[in-house]
C-alpha cells in the first residue's frame, strides 16, 4: 500500500515562521515535522511515499531528495504556488498513488498512532481514524457507530485526524483543479460507503507556533 504525505499548506498560523520555511521542515525534538512522519511510515512498512507540495515546495525536495537515506522511496507531486486543497491535491498525485487504497497522512500532525493496523482494513470508499475532540475543535467532524459506519447526524462526535485510507474511486467523478476534501467524505458517509475507527492515543494537530512548541516538549520527555 502507497502512502500520501499532505505538504502543500501555506501554514498561515504558523507565521512568521513560515515565511521562509515550509511548514512540513519546521523543526522539532531534533528532525522536521515530516521527517519524523516519514520515519513512522516507513517503521510501519509504508515505503513507496508520495509527497504533495506548493509554497517554498523545492526545499522539501532539497531535504528530503528520494527518500532513501530515510529507508523511503519518495515521489513528489509539485503544485506549484498555489496549492489544491485536499481533494485537488490527492486527484494530481492519482497516477502515483496506483489504483489500489492508499494512505493518506496530514503533514502537520504528531501521533503515535500504529499505521501498520491499517494495512489489515479493508475500504470501500474511505476508511477514517477518528480522534477525541480537541479544546481548538470541541464540535467534531463526524459520528463513528459501533459498527464502524462513519455518519454526520450524531450527537457524539469525533475529530477527524488526518490519517485516513481512500479508495482512487472516491475521486472519479471529481474533475482536477482546486477542490476540497470534505464533500467527498460527506457524500461517500450518506452512501454508507465510509468506515472509522477511533484512537485515543497520543494525537495533535500542529497548527500555531504553541502548539509546535508543546510537541517538542512532548518529544524531548519522551
């Protein structure tokens, strides 16, 4: 199974630091973000890794190069400067990403997360970790049944990750360009065609500078 990093954000909380740095190499307990995602992947058996980008996107080519020196095989889908939002992004990088499921993984998330049990789920259109919810997103995204069905009606719900498996034919009828992610996943949840499951282990969302901060902090005492 191929996994998908998402690295073309702008990082606009992120300012000033990423002004000049793309959000995916800022540093934290010693490695960049995506290093450390890179490194959990491939410790999962997730090697052939295709990376999206768009603003300041070469120094993550620079960085990184093909992967190998981090045990990974690492293609890269450019966006240019103006990035796709999620959907946009997944549908340029499809002829990378093959015609099985694949994995897809926020670049600007910290998890311990085991990303080998997913190799073991099977996926009808989309399969989704879904996580407690936050202090920054208490209303959630999205109900999980029991029976794994992911729905948008109940009252308990949950805060999508941004790990999730996708089938390539959630995206069939979605022509390219800039598209979002969420109606998707909303249309494919009314057609039950979408799973979840839900983690409550170590998960954050590294969206502002403290947050950063309190990632590092959680590394180093590690």
């Amino acid at each position: 199974m191929k996994a998908m990093i998402l690295a073309a954000g702008r990082g606009e909380r992120m300012r000033p630091l990423t002004d000049h740095t793309p959000k995916p190499l800022l540093p934290v307990a010693g490695k960049t973000l995506i290093e450390h995602t890179i490194n959990q992947l491939v410790s999962a058996g997730f090697t052939d890794i295709v990376i999206n980008h768009a603003h300041l996107g070469h120094q993550i080519e620079d960085k990184l190069g093909d992967g190998e020196h981090l045990g990974a095989n690492i293609t890269y889908s450019p966006e240019g400067e103006q990035a796709l939002e999620t959907a946009g992004g997944i549908i340029k990088a499809l002829p990378l990403l093959g015609h099985e499921p694949f994995l897809v993984v926020n670049g600007d998330i910290a998890t311990d997360f085991p990303f080998a049990e997913l190799k073991k789920v099977s996926v009808d259109l989309i399969h989704l970790v879904m996580v407690d919810n936050p202090n920054h997103h208490a209303q959630g995204d999205f109900g999980l049944h029991s029976s794994g069905q992911l729905t948008n009606n109940d009252a308990q719900r949950y805060t999508f990750s941004g790990i999730g498996l996708y089938h390539p034919d959630l995206f069939i009828n979605t022509p390219p360009g800039k598209s979002k992610l969420l109606p998707l996943l909303l249309k494919a949840i009314a057609a039950k065609k979408a799973t979840g499951q839900h983690y409550s282990g170590f998960w954050m969302d590294i969206g502002t500078p403290e947050r950063l901060q309190e990632l590092d902090d959680h590394l180093c005492k590690a």
